[in-house]
C-alpha cells in the first residue's frame, strides 16, 4: 500500500470562508486571491469552493491559464502586473486585468499595439513601500495612463502594511484618499486583515481576501481563526508507522535532542520535512493522535517525526495523526496557525509548502 500520508481539501471550508468574506465585504465585491498555486492548496482543486467569488486575483500568467481554462469566464487580475512587453498581447487574449505599479509598465503600454483596450489597476505605494507610485507622483502616472488609447478603465487599488497589527490603517488610508479624492474609477484597498478588522474603514469596490479564505487568521496570535468564523480548508494526515517505549534517560532522534524524563511511549509518524512540514519545528509543536491534541518531540527528520502517546495511551500502529486540519476520527481541529506559531513561521509558509510527493485529494 501506498506511504499513508493525505492532504484533504475541504470544499465545504473554502465556500465557508468565501461567504465570510462575503458578508464582512457587504456590498464590495470579491477577488478570491489564488496566488501561489491558491496558496498551496491547488487552483483546480480550490475552484469548486472559491467559485463564488467575483473575480480571481493572481500573479502568474500560466496560473491566469489555468482558472479560464477551468471555465472561468468572469474578472482575473494579476496582482504584479506583467513582466515583460510580450505578456500585454497574452492579457489581450485572456482578458486579463492587470495592475500597473511602475513607469515601466505604463511604457509596455505605450508601446503595445493591440485594438483592444486593457483594464489596469493603478497601484500606490501608500507605505507599504513595496510596489506602486507614491502618493505624489500617482497622478502624473493616472494622467499618462489616462491618455493612452491602449488603456480602457483606470481602477485605484492600494495595500497596507499594517492591517494586523496597532500601528493600523490610518495613516495609509489618509494618504490613499488624499491622492485619489476626485479621480475617477473603482477602488480595492482590502486585504484579509483590512477586511476583517477594519471594514467601516476599507469599504471600497472591490476587497482582496487572501489567507481567510484558508482558514487562517490574517491577526494571529491577536485573534484565532475561530474567533473569526474561519473553517479550515487544508488537512494533511499520516499514520503511526511505529512505536517505542522509553525508558527515562532515553533520547529521540538526530541530535538527541529531547529526552525523556519518565518512562513515556512515543510513536513514529510517516511525515517529514520531505513532505513540507516544518525542518525547524521543535519538542512542543502540537500534533493530533486519534483526534487527541499532543506534542511532536525530537527533531524533525525527512521523512518522520515522534509525538508523545501520553496522552493517547490506546493509540499504536496505524492510529490517526493529523498535522493540522480536522480528524476524522472525532472531527477535532488543530488550526494550522498553532502549528505555524510553534515552529516560527506563519499559516502561510506551511500551506505553500506541501510537498508535490503528497498525495492530495478534495473532500
């Protein structure tokens, strides 16, 4: 039989997540971003639950391929623009919405020659200072777009640094607002966190959920995905291929790095940094054995971790672990953002990161 480790994704959580958005959104319309490959879950796969959305955002043009080749007739944005000269007659083809960030761009634009207008987004850096114009130089960049009969619609679109934390929003909202008061074109400043934390603040055309719509919580620690009505949409599941009996003294894994100070049972789960879980989770980061909540201890290997049975003393060969997600076993979640916190990383890198050997089905 094959290496029992799973990767489930749930239809019914990314629908769930989407109607959140949805309703924090009130009568902004929806980008469902599928960035990233829908942020490691697979855009074929995460299709069927996102496809409620209004639009999907994007960066990469084979991605944009992708969604209209899944029949997808409505709005897709790159999220970056395009990167070179070559790909405004691929937008031409796809009607694709680009944004455009630098005066680079605005010159493919110039210079393209199609007898099809695009639709851009305008970018401003607002203090992101990452992409986009700023504030000053943002209407000299409108104004040239504006007079390029290769540009149809000039919509104004800006991203916070700061939704997530207590320096918050003000200030870059203020600015945006400032730098666009009487210009013309729909507007998209909502990003997950903006959404959820600031929704009288960023109501605007369009929102940009991004991470909510995986079940992680744009705020954590600040807030849980609980606490924002946010289902898990990503389960990745293995067995117990072994167990030991430790004697105290004994050590775990390369290193030596844990040892055990009371006689205590562990089991060998078939899951490692092969498989995307995090190298650099340590003695702590939580686990799920038949739908208990116990710890990982050692190091993790490639292809296996240990996890504590003390708490699960009916578990042994082939019994459940779940690394984050739902078990089917009692259909209790571990938030991947715990997992992601006891590893020193965020929800993000651990959905992004599962491995391509995993196999992944859709639930």
């Amino acid at each position: 039989m094959p290496r029992p480790i799973l990767a489930t994704i749930h239809t019914d959580a990314l629908r769930h997540n989407l109607d959140r958005a949805r309703r924090a959104a009130l009568d902004a319309r929806v980008w469902a971003v599928v960035k990233a490959n829908a942020y490691g879950h697979g855009i074929e796969r995460a299709y069927e639950g996102l496809r409620g959305a209004d639009g999907f955002a994007l960066l990469d043009l084979a991605e944009a391929e992708r969604v209209r080749a899944l029949g997808w007739r409505g709005p897709i944005l790159l999220l970056e623009g395009v990167f070179d000269a070559r790909d405004l007659e691929l937008c031409s083809r796809l009607d694709l919405w680009h944004t455009v960030h630098c005066d680079e761009q605005i010159d493919m634009l110039a210079a393209h020659k199609t007898q099809q207008p695009q639709r851009v987004f305008l970018k401003m850096n607002s203090g992101m200072n990452r992409l986009g114009f700023t504030p000053e130089r943002y209407r000299a960049a409108w104004t040239r777009l504006n007079a390029l009969p290769q540009v149809d619609e000039i919509s104004l679109v800006t991203h916070f640094s700061d939704a997530d934390g207590p320096r918050g929003i003000d200030a870059q909202v203020e600015a945006f607002r400032r730098a666009t008061e009487d210009l013309p074109g729909e507007r998209s400043i909502a990003n997950s966190a903006a959404l959820l934390r600031h929704p009288s603040d960023t109501r605007a055309d369009w929102v940009r959920p991004g991470i909510l719509l995986y079940g992680s919580a744009p705020d954590f620690p600040a807030h849980d995905a609980a606490h924002w009505q946010l289902q898990p949409t990503m389960t990745l599941a293995t067995r117990l291929i072994g167990i030991q009996e430790l004697a105290p003294g004994a050590r775990v894994g390369y290193g030596s790095s844990f040892e055990a100070e009371q006689p205590m049972r562990i089991g060998i789960a078939a899951v490692g940094y092969a498989d995307g879980y995090p190298r650099h989770a340590d003695t702590g980061t939580p686990v799920l054995v038949n739908g208990v909540r116990t710890r990982m201890v050692g190091r993790v290997s490639m292809d296996m971790i240990t996890v504590d049975l003390t708490p699960v003393p009916n578990a042994g060969f082939g019994s459940e672990v779940v690394l984050w997600g739902r078990s089917a076993v009692n259909g209790a979640v571990l938030p991947i953002d715990d997992v992601a916190r006891a590893a020193g990383t965020v929800g993000y890198e651990l959905m992004c990161a599962l491995a391509l050997r995993v196999p992944t089905i859709v639930a």
